[in-house]
C-alpha cells in the first residue's frame, strides 16, 4: 500500500528536500511545484509574500515513518519557520 506525504516549504529548503528524495530508493515518486505564500515563511522575496515548493512524495506504507522523519530533519522545521508537512491517508487506487 502507498501513502502520499506532503509539504509546503521555502522554494530554497523544499529544493533541498527535493533533492535528497530524489536520490532516495524508497521513494516512489517525488514531484516539486513553486508557488507563493503570504503565511508560512519569514523570508518574503515578494513584499508580503515568500517563494513556496509544493512537494508531493509517495512511499510504501512501511517506509512512510522514516521519509516523513528525513523531510522533518532537511527542513529543519524544528528550528525555523520553513513550513508544513502533512501526510495524507492511505492511497486506495494507484498505478506505479
């Protein structure tokens, strides 16, 4: 079974995690999208809005706990204001 983990970051942390699943072998599929916040971040490029990835990463089930723990440390969302991460229910249907 796969589960769809999922983050919103800073452009600049969210191409780093990016970068490092990408190179990971558990994950199964990684897809980064750039947008714009005006909430998440204290770096505003853009007056009152921050430069955002969008990350949408899928794992097997039994990998979800460890990837979702890797996205944590790359952003350092303990430590600074880069973001959210979420993972999503159960993927019931998929094709890989």
């Amino acid at each position: 079974m796969f589960m769809e983990l999922g983050s919103m970051l800073s452009l600049k942390v969210g191409k780093a995690v990016y970068d490092e699943l990408e190179k990971d072998q558990r994950v199964s599929y990684v897809f980064h999208e750039a947008g714009r916040s005006n909430d998440l971040f204290e770096e505003r490029q853009f007056g009152s809005f921050g430069e955002a990835a969008v990350l949408t990463v899928i794992v097997d089930k039994k990998d979800e706990k460890n990837i979702f723990e890797k996205i944590y440390e790359i952003s350092k969302l303990s430590q600074e204001d880069n973001g959210i991460q979420y993972t999503v229910s159960s993927l019931t249907k998929t094709s890989l």
